[in-house]
C-alpha cells in the first residue's frame, strides 16, 4: 500500500518536466552591407520595446561563430549586433527585445529591435523589426536604418532575411 503514494509522487514530480515545452538556442547576426547607407524615412517609435522581453545572452554555437567571423574578415559586410540565447516556441508569439551601444533620449539605442517567434507546425514564423539608428550631438534622433521582414524559419538551418542595406542571419536550432 505504501507503493501506491510513492508511484503518485514521482510521477507528479516527472510529469511535469515531460509536459515542459522544448528548450532551444536562437542566434542572430545583425550586419550592414557595404555601400549607401539608405535611412528610413520613419524613425523608431518612443515604444520600440513595448511587450517584449529582455534575453539573458548564451554563447554561440561553433557554426555561428564561423559565420559571424567569415562576414568580420570580408570588407563588404559590418557587424552591428550578434546574440544568442536559449527560449522556448510555442503556439504564442514571444516578443524579445534586442540593443547594442549607450541609451539615448527618449530610451533609444544605435542599434535596437524585436525579434518575436511563434511556432507553426514543422517551422517557425520569425517577425523582426530593427533599427539602425545615428544620433546628434545633442542625443537626439537623427536618422534610422529600418530592416523589417517577416519569415517561415525551419529548425537548426541558417535563414538571411535582406532589406536594403541591412541583413539579419537567423538560426534556430533545438536543444
């Protein structure tokens, strides 16, 4: 009789890790390419931010670290944001929140965006919205770089999402 109560508590301790969505690792390189930098004719909102969440950065995978020193070492590409970090998908988009550099006025970064994913059934739809942005003097906004696209990303390969001078290398790969 005794079995019986200690059968329910392990399988109420071990049911729960075995109903937990699967963990993955997401890594983004964000880059300019060489040549005319094309500004936006619409700057980032004062609530870029609104609903997304801050990451807790992980190291990238070996791969990734290769792409971001291959696209270092050529003089046509400038790396301005490279993150990795681990997260869950699930049927509900996830909002996070990406910077590079010093706040300015208003709470803006030179370099700030969201990425939100959401997965759908064997792929992941991937909405991500940055901002490459100069400031004057002053801290006041001046200009923006906009790169905003939308995509269907499989698991565990390399997606490059362009849009005019901007590119966003994508990698999603299951832990």
């Amino acid at each position: 009789m005794l079995r019986r109560p200690a059968l329910l508590l392990l399988l109420s301790l071990l049911c729960p890790a075995a109903l937990a969505e699967p963990l993955y690792l997401v890594e983004l390189i964000l880059f300019r390419q060489a040549g005319e930098v094309i500004p936006s004719s619409q700057l980032p909102p004062d609530d870029w931010a609104a609903g997304g969440q801050s990451i807790t950065p992980s190291p990238a995978s070996l791969p990734m670290q290769e792409t971001l020193n291959k696209l270092a070492q050529q003089g046509d590409y400038q790396v301005i944001l490279q993150r990795s970090w681990k997260q869950t998908l699930s049927s509900q988009p996830l909002r996070v929140t990406l910077h590079e550099g010093k706040a300015q006025l208003g709470g803006h970064y030179p370099v700030q965006g969201t990425l939100t994913l959401r997965q759908s059934d064997d792929q992941v739809q991937a909405q991500a919205h940055f901002w490459v942005s100069q400031f004057a003097s002053n801290g006041l906004l001046q200009n923006s770089q906009q790169l905003q696209q939308q995509a269907r990303l499989r698991v565990g390969r390399l997606h490059y999402l362009d849009h005019t001078s901007l590119g966003l290398l994508v990698r999603i790969s299951a832990l």
